[in-house]
C-alpha cells in the first residue's frame, strides 16, 4: 500500500525525539506491507468511523485511515494525547 501523510502528522513527527521517530519509521514500513502486522496491534478507534490505530512503542501511537489502495497517516505521539484527538 501506498503510504501519504496529513500535515498534521507531518508536524507531529518533527515534534518527536530521535529513537522515535525511528521506531516510526519502522512501523510505518511494516504498515505499508501488513496494516495488521502482529506488533504494530492496530485496531480501529472507537467513536472515529474509518480511523485506525497503532502501536509504535507503549508509550507512543499513530493513528491512520484507509482509502482505496492509500494508508494516509493522521497523527503520531504520546499515545492518551494522540487517541484525544485521532
């Protein structure tokens, strides 16, 4: 799948430290080949039709949507801050 990010997410992701955004690209490759990869533990968001989550470590979250072939990014960080606005 094709992988496209919001400006939002964009902004957010510049916003984090280093070894994050590390392992955020990491699982966004892993996104991009198998959005229910074992470790990313995506699951759809509860009250937000269409937006999904997933894991990038226990402490940080990413959220995204699916649109025809196109996983477009939302936003990334601190995980109760990014599921207060997904």
């Amino acid at each position: 799948m094709k992988i496209k990010a919001y400006k939002r997410f964009q902004s957010a992701y510049k916003n984090l430290p280093k070894p994050v955004k590390k392992k955020v690209d990491k699982q966004i490759a892993l996104l991009s080949k198998d959005f229910q990869y074992p470790s990313l533990h995506t699951k759809k968001i509860k009250g937000a039709e269409g937006v999904w989550e997933a894991r990038i470590d226990i402490h940080y979250r990413l959220t995204f949507e699916i649109l025809d072939d196109t996983i477009f990014l939302r936003v990334v960080g601190n995980h109760d801050e990014v599921l207060k606005k997904p």
